[in-house]
C-alpha cells in the first residue's frame, strides 16, 4: 500500500484517467473528490463488501436451488 500525506487541495492521479483530491479536512474526517470516467466504478468500501457479501450469498442460494429434484411432468393430450 501507498500512503502519501496530502493537504487540502492536494491530489493524487491513479494512471491517466483517474484523480483524487483532498477536498477538505475536519478532525478526523477527509472529504476526498474523484475524477474519473463513468467506466470506473468507485464504491466506499463498506458498500463494496456488501455488494460481494450479498453477491456470495445469491451464489449459494442459487446453487442449493440447483440441487432441488422436480418429479417430472406427465404431457396431457
């Protein structure tokens, strides 16, 4: 891991499309601003690891779903 120390209105660019800026500085909250393209998804990370937790969850959901038999149908004329 990287750790720069920045001041307000200080930023970092991640590669050629990406830039975070210090916003502002409140004890100890940072107000961080993000440039970058609508293509990049940028998620804090408390809601990244939901979205995986829940994701994992579906997963296994549907995988116990899979294991269920279904007697089968008989056609009707």
């Amino acid at each position: 891991m990287l750790v720069l120390t920045r001041s307000s209105n200080a930023g970092v660019q991640i590669g050629d499309d990406i830039e975070v800026v210090v916003l502002e500085i409140k004890g100890d909250t940072v107000k961080l601003g993000f440039s970058a393209p609508r293509s990049v998804r940028i998620l804090r990370s408390e809601i990244a690891e939901q979205i995986s937790s829940e994701n994992q969850n579906s997963a296994v959901r549907t995988a116990s779903l899979n294991n269920i038999a279904f007697p089968a149908l008989e056609a009707t004329s």
